[in-house]
DNA sequence: CACTTGACGAGCT
DNA sequence: TAGCTCGCCAAGT
C-alpha cells in the first residue's frame, strides 16, 4: 500500500480534463474520510515532488478555489477555464456539472 | 521537544 | 442561516 501522499496524488492525476473534484472525495477515496485537510497538505507539497499534477482541478466540496493563492505563476482560474470551466467570484459555475467522483 | 498552523468537511448550536 | 467545534496529521517555528 504505497504512501498516503502518493494516492492522493495518483487519484489527481486520474481526474479528466475538463472536470473537478474535491478534497474530501479524494479523501473518501481512499478510505479516509475524515483526513481531507491531510488531502489540502498532500497538494501543498505537491507543486514540490509532483509539479506535473493538474492540482487546479481540486476545490472544496463547494466549488470554491480556495487553493488559488498557491498558484503564482498561472492564475488557478484561468488554467480552469482553459478547460472549458467556468469560474466566477472564485467559484465553479455549475459545481455539480463538472464534479468527477474519484473511482 | 511542545505548540501552532493549515489547498477541508461534517455535525452541532 | 451563520458561526463554532472537532477530527485528522504533516510541517514549520
């Protein structure tokens, strides 16, 4: 059973183009339900040992980009839209639409 | 080594 | 409806 740290992000690097999912799904996923903040920690570090990860595509279970403020070079919400997701006030627009439960 | 601080979230008041 | 508490635990101070 490989690392707490590398599932989260072996389960980020699985979510599709064009759709999000939330820290706590991820944490559910991997049979943690109640460990989310370890998922918000494990993306922290993650532009460190795996910068390749689309981690602008995790928000929090209402759509917000509370993580925006660690993306200094490309704004957060620009590399969304880019996607075909729309972003508005910091929030996804239709959350539940592009919402992409980890499997 | 002890204490604080979070990319969170569910449940309670 | 909005704010508070707690679980979780790695990292930083």
């Amino acid at each position: 059973m490989p690392d707490f740290y590398e599932r989260v992000y072996e389960i980020v690097a699985l979510i599709p183009r064009g759709r999000v999912t939330t820290y706590g799904a991820i944490a559910s996923a991997l049979g943690a339900a109640r460990s989310s903040r370890l998922v918000g920690i494990a993306m922290n570090h993650s532009h460190l040992t795996h910068p390749h990860l689309p981690a602008h595509r995790v928000v929090n279970r209402s759509g917000l980009l509370t993580g925006k403020h660690h993306f200094t070079s490309v704004p957060m919400q620009e590399l969304l839209e880019s996607e075909g997701i729309l972003v508005i006030d910091d929030c996804v627009v239709d959350f539940s639409e592009v919402f992409w439960q980890p499997q």
